[in-house]
C-alpha cells in the first residue's frame, strides 16, 4: 500500500483528497454537524484557500459535500465560523431562518502592496448546501490591522447582541452587532497576557458550567502561532475569567499560561454552535498537525486531519478552574472487540504483552505505579516502530516518545519525546488512548491532561506492550477494545 491509504484514519476526519487545515463555521443545524475546513483542492500544501464541507449526524461518521466557499474579487477564504440566524437578524432569510458565515477574506492591498485581512459574510437558505456572498462584503476592515483574522461569533443573550471575537496579531478584540452585517468595537484583551510565542489565531469564546458548583466561567481559546525558536511550534493556550459583554476578564495572572494539550497536533481548535439546549454539550474539533511541518507530513494525495471531537467541561483544581475535554461519547459505537485484565503485576521479567490483529485501538488503563517506577505502553508495528506513551512517577511526568515511531525523517522537530506534568492520584493513574493509523490521543484522568500525536508507523500497529525496566507496577484494570473503521 501506498503512504497515502497506510496513513488514512480509521477513525479522524480527513479530506477525499488535497489539503486541510482548520476547522471552520463548526454550526449544528437542522439535525446535522456541518464541518466546514481550510481547504486547498489543487494541492497538498498550503495555498489559497476555499472552505471544504462535511456533514455528520453523529460526529464520528462524515459525509464529504462539494466545496462551500471559493476565493472571490476580495481574495481568499481564510478561517471563520457559522451561526444559525434564528430570527433573520440579518434579514437575509425573509421571515425563516439560516445559516450565516462569516469569515477572513485575504488579499493584497493594492496600495500598500501589504497582506489585508477583511471580515465577509455568507449565507445558505438551504441548509449549507449552497452558498452566497453577502453583497456588501467585506463587512469589517481595520485598515492598520496585518493581522486580522478568524472571527467566532455567538448570541450573547444577556446584552441581546451578537459577539464577534476575532485576533488582532498580540490581542483578540470584542465586536458587537446586531444585525451580523454591521460591528462595532467594544473591547480588547491580551496584551502582556498568556502566551505571545506566536501570534495569536482561531479565538473561541463561551460560557461553561463548572462541575457540580451550580457556578459557571467563561473560557476563552487562543491558537498561537509557530516560532521557529519554540520547539512545540503551534499549539493552543486558554483563559478562563468572564466576559462582560464588552471584553474578556481573566481570572488569572497575566503570566499564568493554560494549554489545552500537550501533544504536538493539536491546534486551531474551536466549538461547534448552536448545539441544542437539551444536549448542553461545548464540542470542540481541532486541526490535527502543526505548522512547524503540515505541509512536509508523509502523505501524498490528501494531507491533514481533524482530531476526534471533544466535549469540555470545568473542573476545580488546587484552587482554580481548568478545562477537562473527552471524545464524545458517540465514539463508542466504533467498539468491536473487548479483552480485559484484572490485577497483572508487570516487572521487567513479566511484562504484559498482547498481540492484535487489528490496528484500530481504545484502550484504557488504570496502573498503581505506588512503586515509583517508570511505566511504559508500548504501541509496535511488525517492523520497527514503536509509539511509547509513558509515565514517570518520579518527575510526575506524563509522555509521548514518537522518536521511533515510523516516517519521522520529514522534519527534525517531529522524532521527540514530550509531555506534561501530572500527579499521579493515591499513587494511581488512569490512561485512556485511541489509536489510528496516523495518530494517537491520550487523555489521563478524565480528560485533566491530553496529549494528541500524529504518527506515521512502518507498518500497522499489532502489540500491546505495557512495561518497566527494574521494579514492579500493577495493572489495577486494563480493557483493549478493537474498533470499527468509518469508511465503510
Ligand atoms: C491558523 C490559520 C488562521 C488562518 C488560516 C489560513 O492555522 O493561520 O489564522 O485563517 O490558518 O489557512
């Protein structure tokens, strides 16, 4: 097989053929999930981009629809998001509803010769099938603005507005509307707070329960940018305080820094709007790659993919709030096989081994590591590779090592091994990861810390092995089940 179908996720989005890059105009509608992408349909790299479409009933199993948004006279169609105009606000929906866009056009000035940034608006009147540029386009410009891009909109009910977020190169800006076609500027933040490695990209904004409390946060997502410097390359940070209706109040230092994972791929994530009420859930899809090096990753015909989607909720811990996200739960249904273990003491003379014969893989681990040493999962290929996702009790260090994992050799910032603080509870950790055939996800915890990876193995994976060098760790439960493709 080519590296073009070796590499096709069993289970993650991936586009029929050509680039993807972010996920835009995430809106549930009339039953369906639209996912809308960066798109460029003439190659697998980067360049101008259109918006390319999916729709799902599920979250899990994708229908590809014709591209929505073509660049026009005004440039290219850089990120954004949907909202459904419920109340025809924009008047574009003559006493029914709709599907609105708004999203970057970018172009070149003509008189500066300077990148522009502007903000469009769209419209479908059935459904996301078919598209049309609102006339009086773009609908926001701030001539002095370079950067100046991927605005996220919602009703903010409490001030009877839309809100449109959107970055400003070190800051992201708050505008209001109450017609989605005419905006207003009412705040900004983010100067001197957070990360600043790269430039600030894709912001999200919304209001979330913390669990248990009755009390709720808003959390504020920031893509920052890469930095050759930064061996992460891009990746996502967030805030949590609240927004008044005007600007986002942080509840934390200016120097305090949240990220939202701890992998490599992971980036450019935002929510889905307009998800019903009675479902109450905050999904979140993100770009699975990293700028440092999309546009090398080995695959041919079609490069990119989304993680799986994920549902957020607010957690307290050692005083503050902080995000916990876990795929959701539709996930389930792609279980095929089931083998569980009970009470497997692993020591250098006994490791746990299991050999597969599939390659699609949730498996969910509960080890007592009480002895302070260090635990390996070890995810091999019949050839060479191997994925290791490890933790060290010692450092309280929770890891991914793709050094050996397959095709590595494509960019010098991909063969690493990385991580994230994480304290083990009563001694004990609890690991919960899918594996694809281009990527692994690793939440611990209940989702407290998450590590997302592209890989691309030699061959497909087919053994289980759980290890450690010289003492001896216990696996209190461990459950691998097989999962079923979505291409069928
Ligand atoms: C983030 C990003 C956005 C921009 C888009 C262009 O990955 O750089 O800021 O709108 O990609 O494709």
């Amino acid at each position: 097989q080519n590296n073009d179908e070796r590499f096709r996720p069993g289970f993650h989005f991936s586009p029929p053929s050509h680039w993807l890059n972010d996920p835009n105009g995430l809106v549930f509608y009339e039953g369906s999930y639209h996912l809308f992408y960066q798109y460029h349909p003439y190659s697998n790299k980067w360049g101008p981009m259109h918006w390319g479409h999916a729709v799902s009933k599920d979250l899990v199993h994708w229908k590809h629809m014709p591209i929505a948004l073509f660049p026009d006279e005004h440039g290219a169609i850089f990120s954004g998001c949907c909202v459904v105009d419920w109340n025809n606000s924009s008047g574009l929906f003559e006493g029914s509803h709709g599907l609105i866009a708004l999203f970057t056009h970018a172009d070149t000035c003509p008189e500066s010769g300077q990148p522009r940034q502007r903000q469009s608006l769209a419209y479908s009147r059935d459904a996301g099938h078919t598209w049309h540029k609102y006339e009086g386009n773009p609908v926001l410009a701030e001539d002095e603005l370079l950067d100046f891009r991927d605005p996220k909109v919602f009703w903010h009910p409490q001030s009877e507005n839309w809100i449109m977020v959107i970055v400003a190169g070190d800051h992201t800006r708050f505008y209001r509307s109450k017609n989605l076609r005419e905006w207003s500027l009412t705040g900004e933040f983010g100067k001197g707070e957070g990360s600043h490695d790269g430039v600030w990209e894709c912001p999200d904004l919304f209001e979330l329960p913390i669990d248990e409390t009755g009390r709720s946060k808003w959390v504020l997502i920031i893509s920052i940018g890469d930095n050759p410097n930064c061996p992460e390359g891009s990746r996502t940070q967030y805030f949590i305080g609240e927004f008044d209706g005007n600007t986002f109040i942080n509840d934390n230092p200016a120097d305090h820094i949240m990220w939202l994972d701890y992998g490599r791929d992971n980036y450019a994530g935002v929510s889905w709007s307009d998800i019903p009420e009675q479902d109450g859930r905050r999904v979140i899809i993100g770009w699975m790659s990293n700028w440092k090096y999309a546009n090398e990753t080995p695959t041919g015909s079609w490069r990119g993919a989304m993680t799986l989607p994920r549902a957020l909720s607010l957690t307290n811990r050692n005083g503050g709030v902080i995000l916990t996200q876990m795929p959701v739960r539709e996930i389930e249904q792609l279980r095929k096989e089931s083998m569980s273990w009970n009470d497997v003491a692993v020591t250098p003379e006994t490791p746990f081994m299991q050999k597969m014969n599939e390659d699609l893989l949730e498996i969910e681990a509960d080890i007592d590591v009480r002895s302070g040493e260090e635990v390996h999962i070890g995810l091999k290929s019949s050839g060479q590779s191997e994925i290791v996702i490890g933790y060290d009790p010692e450092h309280q260090w929770l890891f991914i090592d793709r050094s050996k994992s397959g095709v590595t050799d494509f960019h010098p910032s991909f063969a690493t091994k990385h991580g994230a603080g994480m304290v083990a509870v009563n001694g004990k950790i609890k690991l919960h990861i899918w594996l694809d055939r281009n990527a692994v996800e690793v939440y611990a915890d209940n989702g407290l810390v998450v590590l997302t990876d592209q890989i691309f193995p030699d061959a497909p994976i087919e053994e289980v092995g759980i290890s450690t060098q010289s003492g001896q760790v216990v696996l209190d439960s461990l459950q691998i089940y097989t999962l079923k493709s979505i291409h069928i």
